[in-house]
C-alpha cells in the first residue's frame, strides 16, 4: 500500500479511530498524489477516491495497483453505498480545520458514523519531507535563485513595484515553475517597513532600498525568499539595521537541528532583536511544502522540537515604521547536525548599477 | 446606517434572528467595502468589526460615520467582551457554507450564543447589484471587450497558448484592471473541446479555432466573456457548430427579462442543444459580482425567477470531444424588460489574419 496512506492508518489507530474522511485537497495530493475534486475515504478495509466523470480517467492514469486505492464515480453511488463505507467503524475522523460546518452535517447525513476531529494529523504528518519532496523544494527554490540573479540585470530607475512583480512572475512561467507560490511583494523605499506591502506605482530611485519577498511551485512545492536590493549605493542609513537583521539570520540558522526546541530559537531571535532597539513584527519563520505556509509555525508560540527533513524558513526583519524595513530570508532544510540552506543567494548586501529606464 | 446592513437585519428579523457573525471575507467586503482579516458582528444595537492592530487605521479610514460600524482591536477585547456582544439574543446567524467546524465550535465557546444557521443569506442579497456595483462590472467588462480587440493584433501563429494567456493577464495589469477575474482559459485546436482547458504548450497553427474565456476584476467586480478566434479563416467543419452555439446563445438572451423563470431558460437552451446533437456538458450560466461564480447559478436546477438587476453570464458551448468545442459567452444585467449585454465583443465569428511569429 501507499507509504503515507500506511503511516496515516498506524496514527489512526493509535487515536482509536477506524477510518477518515480527508477532503482537503492539498492533503488528498500529499497522501496520493491525485489532484482531483473529491474526497479519500480510508475505510477499514480500503482506500476509496469518490471523484466525479471529469476525473475518473485521469485520476486511475496516475494511480498504480501498488497504492490500493479505488477509484468511484459518485453517479455510481447509492445511499446504502455511503452508509456501508463505514461499516462496523465506531469513530471516524475528519479535517474540521477544513470542513464547513455544512459539510460537517452532510457527512453526518451521508456516512451516518461518528465524526472525531483528528487535529491536523496529517499536516502534522507533511511536515517531514521524504527525498523527493526535498528535491521538487530544491528544484523551486534553484529556480528562486536564478529568478532573483535575473532581476539584478533588469530593475532599472523608473520601473514600479508593480512592473518588476510582474516580471518576476514571468520569469517563474517561463523557466520551469508550475506558478508563483504567492504574489511577489516588491517594497521600494518607505513601503519596505510594512512587512507585507503590496507592490504599487512606486517608481525605483537612485539610492533606493528595494525588498523582494518571492517564490515559486515546482511540482506543487513551494520556494519562499527574501532578499534586499540597493540601487547603485547603499545609504548609510541602511548599513547598521542590514547587519543586525543578517546577524540574526545567520545566528538562527546556526542554531537549527535535528531536536533543538523551535521556541527557544525564535525567543532568542526575538531578544536579540529587541536588544538592538527592534521589535519582532511577525514570527521567526514556517513551514513550507504543498503549502507555502504549512506547518512546523517557527516562532515563540510554537514548543515544539525541530526535527530532521523538516523544511522551513528563517526570516527576521527589522523595521523602522514609515522609514524603510529589512528582511533576509531562506528556506531552510534541518539535518541531523544543522541545516541545508536551500535558497542559496549570497547574503551580503546587493547593490545593482542601473541607470534610467526608458521605455 | 450602511443600507446593505440595514436590508440584513430586516432579513433577519424575519428569521428570528437577533444578531450575525459575518465571516466570509467577501461578504464584509460586499456589506461594508472593507478589506481586512478580521469578523463583522451584527448585534442587537451595533454593528461591530472585530480586527487587529494591523488593519484598525486603514479601515477606520474608508469607514464614514453614516456606515455606524465600530471598529475593535481584537488585543483589546476581553472573554467578557466577547461574551456580551449577543447579550439578550436568542438566536444567532452564522455562515455554515464558509465557517469551518472548528470555528462553529470556537463561535460557540466565545460568544455562548445559539448559532443558527442562515443559508447564503448574504450571497442572495448580492444578486439584487446596485447602481454602483454595476458600474464596476461595466468597466471591468469594458477593460475586456478591449483586451479581446487587442489579442486580435497580438495572435501569431507559432505562439503557444501558455503565451497569450500571460498576455491577457499582463494586458489586465496594465489596463486599470485590479487583477485577473480567473485563470484565462486559450484553448486551441482539439483543446477547445475541454470545457476548464489549461491553457499549454500547444502552438498556434493556420486554420486553428483558438476559445478565449477570460474576465477581469475592477474594484473588486468581475466580468467574464468567452470569444472563439479563427486563425486566416474558418474551416468548414466550424461553420454548423458556429451558428447552432451563436443561435443557442442569442436565443437564451432574448428571454431574459425581469420575472422570466431561470429553469426554464436553461431547460430551452439545453433541449435546443439536444435537437442538433448536442449534450450540455455544463450549466447555462452563473451570477457575477465581487466573485466571478456566485448566485444565482442559471441552470435547470434553479428554479428560481429572474430579477432586475441581477448580473449573470449566458454561456452556452458545443463541444465534439476530442475533436473541437465552441462556446459564446456574455456578462449580461436584467433588466425590466429584458436585458443588456455588458461585454459588448461582436459574436459573428473573429477571423483574424496573420503570420508565423518570430521570437
């Protein structure tokens, strides 16, 4: 059977329930693959995919006999079929993070079992990545490096947020990623501070600092990085607040591994932050994969240990309210010893030299 | 008071209901125009928005005194707070098609209420578009007209659909629109006979039948219109399938009027499909508004009458599968007597005359 699917039915098991209802799609593509409406039924005897006529065929295209999931039509379905699925199960677990109050009553309705909540097992579950995870992650965030070596040859002076958002969406179509994995935030000048400005008609100028937060898919994975730009200098100004926010990356990398309490990394970069006169705007980092904010949640709420192939970013920012803000950023895999830098753009400080954009 | 609000709590009061928790992001949009994380409460004597720190100033200044809704930082609510806000309701309403279970439970515990649920109350008040809301769809449906007329001029032979389909995307961007309305569907040649095509890697060929269906976003409104192009001329096969859809489309639109019964509509349309051999592979339209499918859904299981100034698309298709599917689309707005085409795109077939594309 299913790797996953196998380790899905050991946890189940241990929280006494006899079966699952999985209807989030981003969960239904972890465990199988499938990228189709519908729901996975785990039953105590089979895997079964309810899916409509649009799906059928594609779907059983990308199963192999190996994953011992059965795909049905849902025309093909009685009543007595939706109540015998869960036969002699006494609890049955359900996504209520995901499923409408709605859909809670219909599956009631439908399935006539006892519904438990399951708190997020399988998030919980897709926080570690098996290699080909990893590699479709690398992939996406290779793709994120040379994204950003081509946007130090094309802003010049004069283009807008918005035009250099979108060129960097471009560049992801193009070059091999299935799509962005967010919208590009692109902050020139004062619009840096806001940790989540939207790009504008703000046009770049001479000495601006420039905050680039992108990433792409690629086979569904997700890349998260950001980086700073300096338009042929760097004012004064920005040097003491780039070297504390650098410093308090590369010190919160340096404490990833296998076993290190999450909690305690991001307080430690919070105090330091706090001890250079900044305050912690938003948490430490998170987890990336399917989603581009999954679980592990890295910040001072989270006790929880970090744990081997866990793959996650390391983002602190440093912002002067109505002045300018910096944030370096990596996606970072954890390793038994440390970690593994995935986003690899150097980190010094990029200044470009460009002159005026003419159009 | 904000005359949406006030025409909600009419509509609850005939429902027994003595207050709402709104949580639908669009449809706090819709009530009040803000645009924020946060949950709108409908109580007995106010109207309350519930935020935090990041979103209080810049809602508090699209908020007019006339709007009565208080804005609260969620930091400064205490569990009291919150349980007194439905002090003396009975009743309250929530939305069950977007609230998860978990949140219905963390309602529950919070605000020690009985939540009933309140069935799309919200989505239904939004088919009924007022004059403002109109004017949005107009341009959004304008903005559009003109990217057909533009692609027109752009399409070359040897361009793949991924390619025009970046195109559409980037003329929205750059032509006053907000945004993409949807992913833009350019499905060519034997593609065209999938009705959700993506567009691909399929090139541009002479001869080739392209379906466009893309719609834009102004101000939050969408619009939504589907063009066939033929590329130097228009084969003879296209030709019947060409009229019988034309035919089916225009039909469908000279019956729409205010009163005119939805169901019946469809079921014409769709009986008018089978005569010439055709199956209806998908409803004949949907209401559009802040989001590109909303209510009403225009297809044989709504039985439901037209009202003025409603905001829906007529959209008949023709599919051969595997071989070529042709579909003609308008965003059209009922009127008393009848209707009026928003996307006002010719719909005699678009030849157009061009050459190889050369990079």
């Amino acid at each position: 059977m299913n790797i996953k699917i196998k380790w899905l039915r050991d946890q189940l098991k241990t929280q006494n329930l006899q079966g699952m209802i999985v209807s989030n799609p981003v969960n239904i593509k972890y465990l199988t693959g499938i990228e189709a409406e519908g729901i996975l039924l785990i039953t105590l005897k089979e895997n079964i995919f309810i899916t409509d006529g649009r799906y059928v065929e594609s779907v059983n295209t990308i199963l192999t006999i190996d994953d011992e999931i059965l795909v049905n039509d849902k025309k093909n379905l009685s009543k007595d079929d939706y109540a015998g699925f869960f036969m002699f199960c006494e609890n049955v677990g359900f996504e209520e993070n995901f499923v409408t109050y709605a859909n809670y009553k219909e599956y009631l309705q439908t399935f006539r079992v006892n519904l438990m909540e399951t708190e997020n097992i399988i998030e919980g579950q897709r926080t570690i990545k098996e290699e080909k995870e990893i590699k479709y992650i690398q992939k996406a965030c290779e793709i994120t490096d040379k994204c950003f070596e081509f946007l130090k040859g094309f802003i010049k002076i004069g283009m807008t947020e918005k035009e250099i958002a979108f060129e960097i969406e471009k560049f992801y179509k193009t070059n091999g990623a299935d799509d962005i994995a967010f919208d590009p935030i692109v902050a020139s000048g004062h619009n840096s501070s806001m940790p989540h400005a939207v790009p504008g008609v703000r046009r770049i100028k001479d000495g601006d600092i420039i905050l680039i937060d992108m990433g792409c898919k690629y086979k569904g994975y997700c890349s998260d990085m950001t980086r700073m730009i300096f338009v042929n200098h760097m004012e004064d100004e920005y040097k003491e607040a780039y070297s504390i926010c650098l410093r308090n990356n590369e010190n919160a990398e340096r404490e990833i591994r296998d076993g290190k309490n999450m909690k305690t990394i991001a307080q430690n970069s919070n105090n330091d932050l706090k001890e250079n006169g900044y305050v912690a705007l938003h948490s430490l980092g998170h987890g990336v994969g399917l989603d581009i904010h999954e679980e592990p949640f890295f910040g001072i709420i989270y006790d929880q240990p970090l744990k081997e192939n866990m793959v996650l970013t390391v983002e602190p920012g440093v912002y002067n309210a109505g002045q300018f803000g910096i944030r370096i950023e990596d996606t970072v895999l954890v390793t038994k010893m440390g970690m593994e830098r995935l986003t690899k753009t150097p980190k010094d400080p990029t200044i470009i030299h460009c002159n005026d954009f003419k159009k």
